[in-house]
C-alpha cells in the first residue's frame, strides 16, 4: 500500500513571503494586434533549488519527489492604455522556510508569463509571452512574435495556446511583418 503523502496537501505548507523587497515593475506592451485582449491572466513562477529540504525520495513507493517544488502566484496587470499594462512581481514572493523539517527550502524566481485572450470565451486562442527569471530580475526586454490568423479563434484547433517566437529571423520568410503582432514584456528593478 502507498502512503505516500498528497502533494495537494503538501503545497498547502507553502508560504508567501509578509514582506517582499525585491521588487520589479513589468511593462507589457501590445503592438499591431489584429483586435482587442479583453482577457489576461498572469503568473510568477518559483521553484525549491535542491531537494535536500524536502521529503526523502523513500518516503513512498515509487521513490518519487511527491513534495511539490514549484509555485505559481497570480500577478494582477493594471491597465494603463488599450495597448500597455503594468504590475510589480516580486522575486522573492515565496517564504524561505523550513517546511519538513530538513532544512531551509530556498525559494528562486524562475520568471512569469502573460497569457491574453480575445475575450476569454471556450475555443479562443490564448496567446502567451513570458520573461525568464533571469530576464525579470536582470531589467529584461522581450518581444514576442505571433500570427495575427489565429485571432480570436483558430478553425482547426480550439483552445490552441500560441507561444509566438522571440527571435523574428527563426520565423517562416513566407510571414510577412503585416502577419504578426507583438507582446513585449520589460522588467525594470523598483528601487527602494
């Protein structure tokens, strides 16, 4: 019999850090878009580096890691124009801790990706960006580049999640510049 523990349980253990101070305010701004986003949802990932502070791998039958190692926050983008919104993400919104009592689990920011939607309805392609977390803790810049044709909904696959290309010459030369609208993300450190 498994008893190994749920990691649904176990990420409940998890805590948000009461007092970030490693601030960053990201821009991101839309360019050419073939029609409105009236829906964007936003996340800041984080992730345990090692594993030395969570449960022993024998703790079950499979010697899987069942203790959960990454998180993912929501991140609330204001509107500034039909075209840009911002948010602050702190890199160090997850609480240093010592969760199973191994040791202090450090948290690292691993980056955050927008992902936007004509109006957020079933069957809508959802066009998605990001910024590594590297990126985001280093003032990064990134554009990405989508097809305009798969607005609002792509025919032949519903629901289709469209990650674009961050690097434009690695795009088929049969798309033309008219083709494609950008997402651009930009991080820039808040000083205290």
């Amino acid at each position: 019999m498994n008893t190994a523990p749920d990691p649904a349980e176990l990420i409940k253990r998890y805590k948000e850090n009461p007092h970030p101070r490693q601030g960053y305010r990201v821009t991101l701004a839309i360019a050419d878009a073939p029609g409105p986003f009236a829906s964007l949802e936003a996340y800041a990932t984080y992730e345990i580096q090692g594993e030395t502070c969570l449960l022993p791998r024998d703790n079950n039958f499979n010697g899987d890691q069942v203790a959960p190692k990454r998180r993912s926050l929501p991140v609330q983008f204001a509107k500034v124009s039909e075209t840009e919104y911002v948010a602050t993400v702190y890199t160090d919104r997850m609480l240093d801790a010592d969760y199973y009592g191994r040791g202090v689990c450090h948290w690292e920011s691993t980056g955050m990706h927008v992902r936007l939607k004509a109006t957020g309805a079933d069957g809508e392609t959802e066009f998605i960006a990001g910024l590594s977390g590297e990126e985001l803790s280093s003032g990064g810049r990134v554009s990405t580049y989508l097809q305009k044709r798969f607005y609002p909904i792509d025919s032949d696959i519903p629901n289709m999640r469209a990650f674009g290309q961050v690097d434009r010459n690695k795009m088929s030369k049969q798309l033309k510049d008219g083709d494609l609208f950008t997402l651009t993300l930009t991080s820039r450190k808040i000083e205290p």
